[in-house]
C-alpha cells in the first residue's frame, strides 16, 4: 500500500505549522522525516494518522483519500505510535497491546483466538513478555516504547507511522526495533532525529526546515555536506559505513570547522 502526502499545509492558531509538503512512500519502504527541532516533523505524521486534519492538501493510501474514511476503517489501515503517550493507565502490558485489536471488534466483543496470538506475538517481537502482567505505568520510558510498538503490530495493518520510535531506547535497542521495522516489510512512516540511524535503515528521506520539504530521495542522495550545513547547521564527514556500505556521517560543529 502506498502512502502520498500531496501539498499539506497545516495552519494553527493562524500560524503555517507545514506549508506545501509532499512526501511519498511506497508499498514496503521505509521513508523517515528528518529536520531539526520544530520543522514539522510530528505535525506532518499527525495529518497521516488523523489526529490533525490538513488546511490543504491530501492524505492517500493508494487511492483513497484517508480523511475520507471512517475512523474505525482509517485504523485498520494505519497504526501509529506517537511521542506523547500518557504513561497512567491502570492497566497491564497485555491489556495495552491488546488495545491494538479494538479496530478489528465489534464493541464489548471477547478475544478471539487470532486476538490472542497477535497480541503474543508482538510481545515476543519485542521481546517484551517478560513484562507482560506487569502495570504498563511501572515501566521505564524505553520499555513503554517498546510496548507501544507492540501494541501498534498487533493492530495488523499494513502501514505503520512512528514519530521518534527510539526515544529513551539504549543503543542495542534502538538498532533492534529500527532492524525490526525493516523486516516487517510494511509501508512505513517514521519522524527521527538520529540522522545515521535514518541512513542505516530508512530507503528514502524527506528533509524538513521550517515546515517545507527541502529535500527528498535516497540516504546517498539527501545526506550531502551541503545540506547538513544549511538545513542542521553542522560540518559533516559522510562516509561508507564498513558494516553495510550505507552513508555514516561524522558531525563536528560549524565554529570548529572554521577555527580550523
């Protein structure tokens, strides 16, 4: 399933939050948003997942138009875990993650066999079980992530948008979950401040300054010492990772490069 963001403006409080943004992402890749603090970022994926609707513009998966659908079908399509999630439910690990089945019941409907075996299964994925009985409001900021990503799988649907997924994850972690994200082969979406790990793992990037689309394409393509220095304000070295060839990048501020 593809996912076209065509020319979205998002207005608030009378302020142009993103202004004639498009961005694409085909069936199975993995796009990410990059930019730095405040470019539009999280605002743009929420016009995606529909918890901010566009002044302008259209959100598609293929053909159909995404604010056009109702909500419990827009949720069958699209799963997102946003940045801010409230961390003081009263309920365990399992019960969040199940919460990922509600589009696919009919009200106050038990759990089915198929629920049940989703929901496992993305405890297993994230190698969350262990905590499965335990109050989702005891766990650490980087456990939750992990649960809301879990929760996001169990949903089942063929696109995934994620806004920060690594937040308050530990190295290993963030390298497993974004490997993870890969594997699973779903049109996905996600916003990331960590400009080597959208080079490891993302096929295309859409640079953001000040809520416009400056750049789009291929990690090789984007992430030019050109760009780094207009768009992030950094000098960069990019080089070929030896692990997977893929673009790394060596940042130093822009003061030292010309002190030196």
């Amino acid at each position: 399933m593809t996912l076209k963001l065509h020319d979205i403006r998002v207005e608030l409080s009378g302020r142009t939050i993103v202004a004639g943004a498009t961005v694409i992402v085909e069936d199975g890749e993995v796009g990410a948003l990059v930019g730095p603090n405040g470019s539009g970022k999280s605002t743009l994926l929420r016009t995606v997942y529909r918890h901010l609707k566009p002044a302008a513009g259209r959100v598609r998966l293929d053909d159909a138009d995404v604010w056009g659908l109702k909500p419990v079908a827009a949720a069958r399509k699209i799963a997102a875990v946003p940045q801010e999630t409230r961390s003081d439910f009263d309920i365990t690990v399992t019960e969040m993650v199940a919460m990922g089945r509600t589009p696919h019941k009919h009200p106050f409907a038990t759990a089915t066999v198929r629920d049940r075996a989703l929901v496992a299964n993305a405890l297993h994925r994230l190698e969350i079980s262990e905590f499965a009985d335990r109050p989702y409001a005891t766990l650490s900021g980087g456990e939750r992530q992990r649960v809301l990503l879990a929760r996001a799988l169990a949903q089942d649907t063929p696109v995934l948008v994620l806004d920060e997924p690594t937040n308050h994850l530990d190295a290993r972690h963030q390298l497993e979950l974004l490997a993870l994200v890969r594997k699973l082969g779903l049109t996905t979406l996600l916003a990331v401040h960590d400009l080597n790990l959208a080079a490891a793992y993302c096929d295309r990037l859409h640079v953001l300054r000040a809520g416009e689309i400056v750049a789009s394409g291929a990690p090789d393509k984007v992430l030019t010492p050109e760009l780094l220095g207009e768009v992030f304000g950094v000098a960069a070295d990019v080089v070929p990772h030896p692990r997977h060839g893929r673009p790394h990048l060596i940042l130093s501020p822009l003061e030292r490069q010309r002190d030196g």
